[in-house]
C-alpha cells in the first residue's frame, strides 16, 4: 500500500492540473446526480417491525378509519381571551384549507369537537332528567292505577254482596213458591201475584249485577291494560337509563380530554394522514407548516407540533461556521502560513461536497432521515482537515530537510498518506459495522459517514498531492525557504518518568473519567420531542401551549386498541367498550379515556388514552409496557392490548436501539483488538487501548446525561428543557469515536514502539514516543473538536447532542487517555507491553502502516529531525545521523532499563 501511494503521489504532482480538474469534474458530476435524482429528506424516525408500526398494519387491514398518523396544530389567542365567533370561523376555515394537500385524509376543529363533547353531556344531564320525569310519570299513572283498582275491588265487594242478597232473596222466593205450590188451588191469586212481582224485581236486580259485573271486568281489562303499558314504559326507561349510564361512564374516563381549553383561549386542530406520520412524505408536512406559518388570523397565533414541523436541519450554521474558522487558526498557528491552513480546508469542503452530493443523489430510491447528511458533513470536515494536515506537515518537514518537492510529495503520501488509509479504514468498518445492528436509518447512516470518510482519505492521497505541487516551495515561509537544509537539533526524551508520575497519573485519571462517567448510569434514551426545539419555534410553542393549557399528556396521546376473543353484537358495543375503558383507566398514570370505535366486524376495538405525563416522561413508558402486558376480562374471555402513537413509536425506536447497544459494542471492541494486535504485534497494547477507548466513551456518555437529560450547565449549551438522550446517539458516538481514538493510538503508540525497536529501553520508548506524537495529535484533536463542537449550538435539537458527545469524546479521548493514562500504564506494564507469542509473531501479517520500509528504500536528499507526521526521529536514527546532522541524543541512564538481551519484534 505504501508503494501505491507513494506512486499515486508522485503522479499527482507530476499532473496535478489533471488531478485537480478531475476532482472538479468529479465535484460537477456528483452536483448533476443530486439534481436529477435527489428525492425528499425524512425528519422521522421509524424502524419497521416493532409493536407499534403491528398495531398499525392490524389498523389498516380491519379498521382502516382508525388508521393513519395524526398530527397537530394548536391555536391561541395573543390576548390570552375567549375566541371569537369570527376567530373560530377563520380557524375553521384555515383547517378545511388543509384537506387538499396530498397525504391528508381529514382535518377536524378543536371547536366542533369539544361542542360535540359538551353536547354529549349535556345530552346525558337532559336525558337523566327525561328518565326522571318519565318514572315520576309512571308512578302517578300506578298510584292511579292502584287507587282505581281499590275503587274497582270496592264494587267488586258490592256487587258479590248484591250477589249474596239476591240469592238469598232467590232462594226465600222458591221457598215461598214452593209453599205456594203445596196450598195448590188454596193459595190466592194475590199470593201468586206477589211471587212473581218478587222474582220479577229479583231478575232486575240480577241483570243490574250482570251488568254490573260486565262493567267491573270491562275496568278490570283496563287496568290491566294500562299496568301493561307503565311496565314496558318502565322497562324503556330501565333500558335508556342502562344506555345513559353506559354513556355517562364513558364521558366521565374523558372528561380531562379537552379541544379547547378551558379558559377558551386555545383549540387544537387535528390532521388525520392516510399513511403513519413517519411515512408521511415531508413535502406534505412542509407545505402544512408553510400555510401555518403564513396564515394570518386576526388576533391568533398558529403553532405546529413537532410530529409535523420538525424540519431538515441546515447542514452549516453559524455555529459550525465558527468551528471551521476555529479550525483555520489552529491550522494557521501551526504552520505559519495561511496557504498551508487552507490545503486542508479546501481539500475537506471538497471531500464534504462530494460525498454528500453522491450520498443524496440516492435520496429518492433510500429513505434519508435528517440527521443522516450532517452527520456525513461533520465527520468529513473532521477527518478531511485532519488527514490531508498529517500528509501536509510531512511534505514540509521533508521540504525543509532539502528533499526534492515531487519526491517529498510521494514519501508524504506513502508514509503518513499510509498511516491515513489506514486510520480511514478503522473508522469505516466501525461505522459499515452499524448495519449489523438491523437498523435501517442507523446502517445508512453508517453507511453514508463511511462514504465521507473514503473521500476524505482519496482526496487527501491525491488532491492534497496536486495542490501541493502547484503550490511548490511556497508552502514554506520565506524563512523556512531560505534554510532549508540547516535544521536546528531537536533533543529527544532520554529519562522515564517515574514510576510514583505514572501511578498517580493512572489512578487519578481513571478516577476523573469515572466520576465523569457517574451520570451514565441514569442514562435515558428517547428521541426528541417539542420541548427540545429552540424557544422561539412554532413546535416548543405548541408543545407549551398543549402542555400548561391540556395537560403534559396531550403531546403524546396514546392509541390502545383491544383484540377481543370474539366479535360482540352491535348492542354490546357501548357496554364492552364501557369495560375496557374503566380497565384503561385503572392504570397508573391514566388521565382519560377516550373511545374511537370499534372495527366493522367489530373485533377490534380502539381507544384514545392521554397520559399523566409528557411523550418522554418515564411515567409514560412504564404506561406504555404495562397496557402491552394488560389483558381485560369481558363477556367471551380476554381482551389483549396493543399500544401505538407517535410517543409509543418514539418508546419502541429507543428500546429496540437500546438492545442492539450492547452487540454492537461488542463487535467493535473485538474489532479493536484484533487490529490492533495486528498493528502493534502485541497483546497488552491492545487491551490497553480498548480499555482507555471504553473509558473515554463511558466518560462522554456522562457528560451527554449530565448536560442534556439532567440540565447541568444548561445555560452554557442552549438546554432550557432537559430530556433523554437521542436514542441512536450512543450507537454513532461509539462507531466514531472508536476510529478516532485508533487514530490517535496509532500516532502515539507507533512512536513508542518504533523508539523501543531502534533500542531505547521499554520506559525510555513511552516518552520518545510521546514526545514525537504529541504535538500532531494535539493539533489533529483541537481540529475535530473544533468541527463538532460547533455543531453544539445547530439549531436543530437532533444535532447538538451529536456535536457535544463527539467534541466532548475526542476531548477526552485524546488529552486524557491517550497523552496521559495511556503513556502511564505503558510505563508500568514496561517490557511486558511488547510480549507476544512467537507462533503468533510468525502468522501476523506484516502491517507496515506508516511506511517504514519505503521510507528506507527512499532516504531522505537532507537530513531533517523529523519523520511520520512530525514526531522526532528516534535516539538510534539521530545517533546514525549525528555526523551530519549535529543533533545529539543522551545515552540512556542506568535506570532506563535498556533490553537487556531481549530482540525487540520489529519489521517496520
């Protein structure tokens, strides 16, 4: 590798005009792809099969009325008044103005709906009441009823007592008659005519009572009739009181559900889509966000929530801006010139512009999620500044040692160009090594860092090269021009520390990154809501406004639908979802309540349910696992629950990227030390590296909580209202910072090794070595923080967490791990560092990564103090040089411990 680029920068400088048109051409190709290909960026976040996206596929295939995202806007007053009639009518009329874009299913008003929702209770008050009144009626008409039953009991006791006497009178007449009979022809006439005027009055009487009778059987039908009537009149008013009742149950679980507010100075209008919100095209979302913010109603403010304004973010800001120019000055401090400090810049913007055009022009065909090209833009300007500064810095140390520029150039890039191919790599199998994680945005946007990544590296082994050979000797001062070939001696470390420096150093740096650390285990994931955007944007407004005018839970109401064992009858509906919802309701943290229907074979039944707390309280993730867990009881068995929404969606993404946190940890950590066992033919650097690379990212895993989730210096870094960490942060942070802190690795403890392979005893080595890698990695270190801590202050609240893990990583990982706990543990482990088995010394491949052995197949036309990157030539090479070059190196005291019979392993 280090011959091929070491041919491919001597032909860059031969041709550079070729090279630099053909990185424009490159540049003007990429630009023509994204216009003719680019498609639309996402700002949701959704990974496919979780519990939330089943429930909405169920949704759409039985209930597809209940289907589809939903998003919101909310009105207020800027006099904190009532609404007007006028206000409510624009309102009105700005929502139905909304249905004609594509996407959106329906649209309702805060006013309607809360009127609906008044006049259903007061419906059930006028109805209670009708109950009321009908029973009284109903009781008068008994107590009627009753007392004309008496009456009729009454004659019914006369008329038998009638009866009773007629008979009575019957029978002393046939007595009579029947004496009558016995006299014969002696009973007189006048007798005869007594009797029969006596059973004449008798028959009247008896028709009297048969008529009578008629007449009390006639009322009695009646009565009976009428009490028919009041006990189906009754059983009505059991049945419509039942109905109310069950009405009444399901209005009280709702009653903290409101549209409007209760001071009638704010109202939520809904936007029912046809897809889930994730899916909903962003183009759709900006042009609702666009006539929101463009509407102009007299006297009322229109906010709209995050679930529909989160936006793209710029990809540079002034922040970043800042961090660039921060950038520029470490480079011009360093070398003194501003043409050298712009060489790496021009070449980074060139690699960024790239990379992020190629990646974008693929945007229609793969789902981009916002964060995806600033995350490519950020670790493009890092790494291109950082490596075409390594291969620059070389050439110039070459140049003022008298080499020839094209065979500077060359020797640049085959050794420290090396030493940035493989630095490059390392960062791109970490971030390619994201896609194991089954996480489609996470894998693209490894995916696309790694592609920024690459050309950064191919412009740094070919671009720089070309702007270097246009430039000639003019990326020397004058100064350094005119002595080339005298430079000074540079003294080299030939003392170890001591051991009680190293100790020390060990143990309070360990303890400083574990106290940092601390905050990390009270980490919570999430993604960002409302109330992480900036204060004066329409998503924190509403999500204020919903917050202290509705209740927290309204920016992440849930929607719970119930699976029932078997289909219920019409008449059954009101009733099961009467149970449900009380079931619902009995959950801790359950504020309402809200049926939405059930499904047409009406197996399904959903809910609208508005938590206690906020979309990323912990409240409400508990909320969300024990309504998953719920199984309720009704008439054919068990209801199961499934749970979906914006707020269990954001739940599910965090959980799911949670769990896949610790295999790719893992895989990254075996990665690391296989390469670098490989890299430094040892087993003890390894572990050591790996160690202080877990450290530095527990450590920043702190700092991210302590800042962003428990608010510490949140005046300093624009965090007004605390929340969980960005869920996919932790998975990015440790791909990044893991290729970084092998960069940093290698600059340093090659070094350490080299100086140890020329002679120099093992503890000696630790401070040669650090004293040739320090100053390149301290500038290479300031040059990334400086590019992502500029990130911090974006205006997107997806990005700054991003731009302080990072700066705040590297931060520690180089100044901390690496130029103090790093250079202290190699001193005590001493000899031992280097140890490694013979057999495996034997199959190890030969990883010449900073190109030594083309560096000696290529000496050097002077004689300059320095090699690979800038670091010091080592004590042996100035002793072989001394003659020429005046530098001197001390001999190494007694104490240094030299190797002592032992061959060091070296075939570099």
């Amino acid at each position: 590798m280090a011959g091929l680029l070491y041919r491919l920068g001597r032909f860059s400088a031969r041709r550079h005009w070729l090279v630099i048109i053909a990185w424009i051409v490159i540049m003007g190709i990429a630009g023509l792809t994204y216009s003719l290909f680019a498609g639309s960026i996402s700002s949701s976040i959704s990974i496919p099969n979780t519990k939330t996206s089943q429930v909405q596929d169920e949704l759409a295939d039985k209930f597809p009325s209940a289907n589809g995202g939903t998003g919101t806007l909310v009105f207020r007053t800027t006099d904190g008044k009532a609404f007007t009639d006028d206000q409510k009518t624009e309102v009105k009329d700005f929502l139905d103005g909304l249905k004609s874009e594509d996407g959106v299913k329906d649209v309702t008003d805060g006013f309607t709906t809360q009127q609906q929702l008044d006049d259903q209770r007061q419906k059930i008050v006028d109805g209670r009441k009708e109950i009321s009144d009908g029973r009284e009626k109903i009781s008068d008409g008994r107590k009627q009823i009753e007392d004309g039953q008496d009456q009729l009991d009454a004659q019914k006791s006369q008329l038998e007592s009638g009866k009773t006497k007629i008979e009575q009178a019957q029978q002393q007449l046939d007595a009579q008659k029947a004496q009558a009979e016995a006299a014969g022809a002696a009973a007189s006439a006048a007798a005869q005519a007594q009797l029969q005027q006596a059973q004449a009055q008798i028959d009247a009487q008896q028709q009297q009572i048969t008529a009578g009778q008629q007449q009390i059987t006639a009322a009695q039908q009646q009565i009976d009739e009428n009490t028919k009537k009041l006990d189906e009149n009754e059983q009505k008013l059991d049945d419509s009181e039942q109905e109310l009742e069950q009405g009444s149950k399901l209005l009280d679980l709702s009653k903290d559900i409101r549209f409007v507010s209760s001071n009638d100075s704010a109202a939520i209008g809904t936007v029912q889509f046809t897809k889930s919100t994730y899916e909903v095209p962003q183009s759709t979302k900006q042009a609702i966000s666009d006539k929101a913010e463009a509407a102009k109603i007299s006297g009322v403010d229109v906010y709209v929530s995050n679930d529909i304004a989160q936006g793209v973010p710029s990809i540079l800001g002034p922040g970043e801006v800042i961090g660039v120019i921060i950038a520029a000055i470490v480079l011009f401090l360093m070398l003194r010139t501003i043409i050298g400090a712009a060489i790496p810049l021009v070449s980074a913007v060139l690699g960024v512009g790239v990379a992020s055009l190629a990646a974008l022009s693929f945007s229609s065909l793969v789902e981009f999620i916002s964060v995806t090209p600033v995350l490519g833009v950020m670790l493009g300007l890092a790494v291109g500044i950082d490596y075409s500064l390594f291969i620059l810095n070389r050439h110039r140390t070459q140049l003022k040692a008298g080499m020839d520029v094209h065979e500077s150039i060359g020797l640049a890039n085959g050794t420290s160009g090396n030493a940035v191919v493989f630095a490059g790599t390392t960062v791109i199998v970490a971030l390619l090594a994201l896609n194991i994680t089954g996480i489609p945005f996470l894998g693209l946007m490894g995916t696309v860092g790694a592609v920024a990544v690459l050309f950064a590296i191919l412009i740094a082994t070919s671009f720089t090269p070309a702007l270097l050979s246009l430039l000639g000797m003019r990326i020397l001062r004058r100064k350094e021009r005119e002595r080339i070939g005298n430079t000074d001696s540079v003294r080299v470390p030939n003392k170890p520390m001591s051991t009680w420096r190293a100790v020390i150093t060990l143990v309070a740096g360990v303890a400083v990154l574990g106290t940092v650390a601390l905050p990390a285990t009270q980490m919570r994931l999430g993604l960002p809501t409302g109330a992480s955007e900036d204060v004066e944007s329409s998503q924190y407004q509403a999500y204020k406004t919903l917050s202290d005018e509705f209740g927290a839970g309204q920016n992440g109401p849930l929607l719970v639908v119930a699976d029932l064992p078997k289909a219920v009858s019409e008449d059954d509906v009101t009733a099961t979802e009467v149970t449900i919802g009380q079931a619902l309701a009995k959950n801790d943290d359950v504020k309402a309540v809200l049926p939405i229907g059930a499904s047409k074979d009406r197996d399904i039944i959903a809910f609208q349910v508005k938590p206690a707390g906020g979309p990323d309280s912990v409240s409400t993730e508990t909320l969300v696992q024990d309504l998953r867990s719920q199984q309720v009881r009704v008439d054919d068995g068990k209801a199961t629950l499934g749970v979906a929404g914006n707020a269990s969606a954001n739940i599910d993404v965090s959980e799911k990227l949670s769990n896949v946190l610790p295999l790719y940890l893992a895989v990254v950590v075996g990665l690391s030390l296989i390469i670098l066992i490989i890299v430094f033919r040892s087993f003890l650097v390894p572990i050591t590296a790996t160690a202080g690379f877990i450290l530095s990212v527990l450590a920043s895993f702190g700092g991210l909580t302590a800042i962003y989730q428990f608010g510490w210096l949140g005046a300093v870094f624009g965090v007004h209202d605390p929340a969980p960490i960005l869920s996919f942060l932790p998975i990015i942070e440790i791909g990044i910072l893991f290729g970084l802190a092998m960069d940093y690795q290698l600059f340093l403890v090659s070094g350490m090794r080299e100086a140890y392979a020329h002679g120099a005893s093992a503890k000696v080595a630790v401070q040669r070595g650090l004293h040739a890698g320090r100053a390149v990695v301290t500038a290479a270190a300031i040059i990334m923080i400086s590019v992502f801590a500029g990130f911090i202050f974006s205006d997107s609240s997806t990005i700054k967490p991003i731009g302080f893990g990072l700066a705040f990583g590297v931060l520690l990982d180089a100044f901390v791990v690496r130029m103090l706990l790093i250079p202290a543990v190699m001193h005590l482990l001493g000899r031992s560092a280097w140890w490694i088995p013979k057999w495996l010394d034997r199959i190890l491949p030969d990883v010449d990564v900073e190109g030594a052995k083309l560096e000696r197949s290529h000496p050097s036309g002077g004689h300059g103090e320095q090699r690979n990157d800038g670091r010091d030539l080592s004590a042996a090479e100035r002793g072989r040089d001394a003659a020429h070059h005046g530098a001197h190196a001390a001999a190494a005291e007694p104490d240094a411990n030299p190797h002592e019979g032992h061959t060091p392993t070296h075939r570099a």
